[in-house]
C-alpha cells in the first residue's frame, strides 16, 4: 500500500492509496455509510477521515497531527510490555467501537506505517479503510509477528505475552477479541512456563499446611534471634555510652581544676604587683626615691609581668596543639619546601653533580699537569650538562603534526542574536523536539513539537527529516513533506518553527 501525506496551514495528513485491485472491493454504498460514520463522529481509537474527490477519485485524508507511526517509534526504542499492553488495549476498544457503529472488522489496517501513537500517552488510533478488505485475522497475525521482532528482549513480561500470542494465533479461528482481554502473564517462580495448566500448579492441601507451620516456625526462630541481637547491641551502647560520661567527667574535672589554680595565680600575681606598685609609689612619696627611679621599676616591673603572661599564652596554645595532634592525627608542623617534588629531584641531582666536580678537582689539584686537562674536561662536561637540562626545559611538542587528515563535523549555528550556542553533529541520529525524556536537541520554544523532526547520518551525509510536526521544519525557506528527507550542506538554513539556524563546519 502506497503513503503520501499533505500538510495545510495547521494539520498533518496521511493519504493511503491501495495498490492491487483486491483491496478496493467494497461497494459505493457501504462505504458511503462508513464514511458517513468515521465524518459525523470522533469514533475513540481511530483517526478522523476526510473524504475528498480530485480527478473523479476518491481519496481519504487521515490526521495525524502530533502523531507518530508505530514503525517510526519502533526504529529508535524497542517495544516493552507497557507499551504492547497499550496498544492491545487501544486495538480492543477500536474493535468494540466497530460494533456500536456497524463497521466492518476486516476494513480496519493493522500495518504499523499505519497505526499512530502518540508520543507521551503512547495511546495509539488506527486507520479505517472503506476501500480496503482483508481478513482481521490475517492482518492480526503479520501484526503479532511484527511485534515479535521490535520488543525489548530483556523485558521478560513482554517476551512472554508477544510469544503466547503468536502461539495463539498459529490456529485457524482463533478468538481475536479473547486474547485482546487477556492480562500479561508472568513467571516468577523458576520452573513455571507459560502455558501450563493450573493442575499440575496446585499443591496439596497437607502441604500447603506443612509450608505455613514451617513459615510459622522459622519467624519465631528470627524473631527470637533479633531480640537476642538487639539486647546485646543495647548493652554494648550502653557500656559505651557510661565510659564515654565517665571519661568526659574527668576531663571537666582536670580543666575546672586547671581553671581554678591558673585563676589564683593570676589573682596573686595581681596583688604582687599592686604591693610592689603601692611600695614604690610611698619610697617616692617620701623621698627615698626619685621620681625617676619609681618609673623604672615600675616599667621593670610591668615588663616582667607582660613577658611571664605571654609566656603562659604560648605555653597553653601549644598544649592545644598537641591535642588536636592527638585527635586528628594532622601534621600542623609545616612542610621543608613548598616546591613541586620534580624541582626538588632535579636540584638535589644538580647538587651532587657540583659536590662530585669539586671533588675530583680538589683531589687532581694534588697531582701535575695532569690534573690541570682532566678538570678542562670536567667543565666542559657540566656545561653541556646544564645546557641540555635549558634546551629540555625550553622545548614545546606539537599537538597535530598534519599526519593525519582532520575530518569537519557539520555545526547547526543559531541565528537568534541571544542566543550564542552550537550544535556539533557526531552521532548518527539526533532527535529535535521540546520532550526532554526523547528528544537529542531540547529546544523549548512553544511552536516546538514534542518530536519535531530528525537529523539521520546515511553514509557521510547528514539528512533532515520532519517528523509530523504542527509548525513545520524548513530549509532554505521551502517547508518538508511529511517524512520528507533533504541531505544537509554547508551554508543551508534550516528552521524547526521558527527557530532558525544555520549549518556551518567545524
């Protein structure tokens, strides 16, 4: 069956056109009420029809606006069980609407090129052909084998459920509607297939009371074993806990008593110097010293007791040191030399390589002439030394040597002054749309689409792609088709909406 699709100012349009002659063989009447039925009411599961004549053919016009193919979502994400419930469910409520209005089941087109989702809610609405007939049940069956090909594998709900239908639908007049009901099942028990009958499943009554009474037996017994556990997990707290207080306790003890011998040494150092200030201030008062004399000792004195108190200060800044050492364990002594160790292994070598030379030159100096060319060659030796270690240092590597050809990445460049961003193309498929969970490239304009359109890689070439958009997708200022594919050059302009962009090299 042949696809074309169409666009207006607001909608989206899939136009199916049947290619045998088998597959138009209703009469005008039936399908006169048909579409009669499909026009004059929004029927829940499958799309709105529109009949048109152009050319004295008839054709029909499907929305699909904000919709997705089955086939197009199978491409990128595999089928889980949710998803396949959903669409069974969906094809159950079609086929009881059908019976309400009097349709005719074979008309209904299983192909996935044909069945629309959407994207969020994943409810899916099929395509109600009046031109077309074929058996339910065929079309059924190529449906569930297609499913079979596109579930996610490591879904076990889902493997399960698509292989009893295709077991199921292997018979000559199977119940479409039944299996549409029936719920997913599944094994969790690892002997239990799917299929077995529910006899050979079924315990025995004495055995089902055996396994509860051992049940039964084996909680007392954990039960018991994790109030053992918890009573001896308290009693360690509390053991901890009384020999923390007691260590605490005196703690406070020895530093209330530190506290109370350094605040009575300070009150006697107080009222030494406020006798010895009293004394002098009386010698000179009565003229055993002059005035002179009393400001020196007193200077003396007031000296002697700053450097005894600041002493103390030290002395007790170190102590709190030393504990936190003990605490922590951190080294506060600072480090020898703050370089980086490459330079210190270097100087170190430098070091030797002078303490040698000045050895061999002392000890030649002893010797005659000798001596005299063997310390030449020494110097000269320490001077190529230290010119090699200055052209090391001084050297710098080149990153790309041309060896190898860079290849350019096409770059979609933003031609919205504010915003100054790039996009680089390296994978091979990227989705655009505002739906942060699917889509590659979030754009979150309003006009956006939830899936908008797709950037493909087919070969070395880059191919845009407009997946069913309300706004549309341009380039070079022509809209796209439907699923309409146009490679991607440099200096095009392609614009999702309108948020514009241009593609550049990179």
């Amino acid at each position: 069956m042949k696809i074309r699709f169409e666009h207006d100012i607001s909608h989206n349009y899939m136009i199916p056109e049947p290619e045998n002659e088998e597959e138009n063989l209703s009469e005008e009447s039936e399908m006169d009420y048909e579409v009669h039925m499909l026009e004059e009411n929004q029927i829940r599961g499958f799309m709105r029809c529109i009949r048109k004549r152009i050319n004295g053919e008839t054709q029909y016009y499907y929305e699909i606006t904000s919709k997705h193919s089955l086939a197009q979502i199978c491409e990128t994400d595999a089928l889980r069980c949710g998803d396949i419930q959903k669409i069974l469910g969906c094809l159950h409520g079609a086929m009881q609407q059908m019976e309400q209005y009097l349709l005719d089941g074979n008309k209904m087109v299983l192909d996935p090129m044909l069945i629309y989702l959407d994207i969020e809610s994943r409810d899916a609405e099929f395509c109600y052909l009046p031109s077309y007939k074929k058996n339910i049940q065929e079309s059924f069956r190529s449906f569930a084998s297609y499913l079979l090909y596109h579930l996610n594998q490591a879904d076990t709900e889902a493997v399960l459920r698509v292989y009893e239908i295709n077991r199921k639908v292997q018979e000559k007049n199977y119940a479409l509607l039944e299996i549409l009901q029936e719920e997913p099942e599944t094994s969790e028990e690892p002997g239990k297939t799917v299929g077995q009958s529910p006899d050979r499943e079924r315990k025995k009554p004495v055995d089902v009371q055996t396994d509860f009474l051992a049940e039964d037996k084996n909680a007392e017994l954990r039960t018991e074993k994790d109030k053992k556990e918890s009573k001896s997990e308290w009693k360690r707290e509390t053991k901890k806990k009384q020999t923390q207080k007691e260590k605490n306790q005196k703690t406070k003890k020895i530093e209330t008593r530190k506290e109370h011998s350094e605040r009575k040494m300070q009150m006697l150092t107080g009222m030494v110097y406020l006798v010895v200030m009293g004394i002098t201030g009386i010698a000179a008062w009565m003229d055993f010293l002059t005035v002179t004399q009393a400001g020196g000792i007193t200077f003396l004195i007031t000296a002697a007791l700053a450097y005894v108190l600041s002493w103390e200060k030290a002395r007790e800044k170190n102590n709190g040191r030393e504990k936190k050492k003990k605490e922590t364990g951190i080294r506060w002594e600072l480090p020898e030399s703050e370089e980086e160790p490459w330079l210190m292994k270097d100087r170190n070598e430098n070091a030797e390589i002078h303490q040698t030379d000045e050895r061999k030159q002392n000890t030649e100096a002893v010797s005659g002439g000798k001596s005299m060319q063997k310390m030449a060659k020494v110097q000269t030796n320490s001077q190529n030394l230290s010119q090699q270690e200055e052209e090391n240092v001084g050297a710098t590597t080149l990153l790309w040597k041309g060896e190898e050809e860079y290849e350019p990445h096409l770059t979609l460049i933003s031609m919205n002054p504010r915003e100054r961003n790039s996009i680089v193309l390296v994978k091979d498929s990227y989705l655009i749309g505002k739906l942060k969970t699917k889509a590659d490239i979030c754009l979150e304009e309003e006009e956006i689409s939830r899936i908008h359109a797709k950037i493909q890689k087919e070969g070395e070439e880059y191919y845009l792609c407009d997946m069913n958009s309300t706004n549309g997708t341009f380039i070079n200022g022509r809209r796209l088709g439907v699923n309409e594919k146009v490679p991607l050059h440099v200096s095009d302009e392609i614009a999702f909406a309108r948020t514009e962009y241009y593609i550049g090299n990179c």
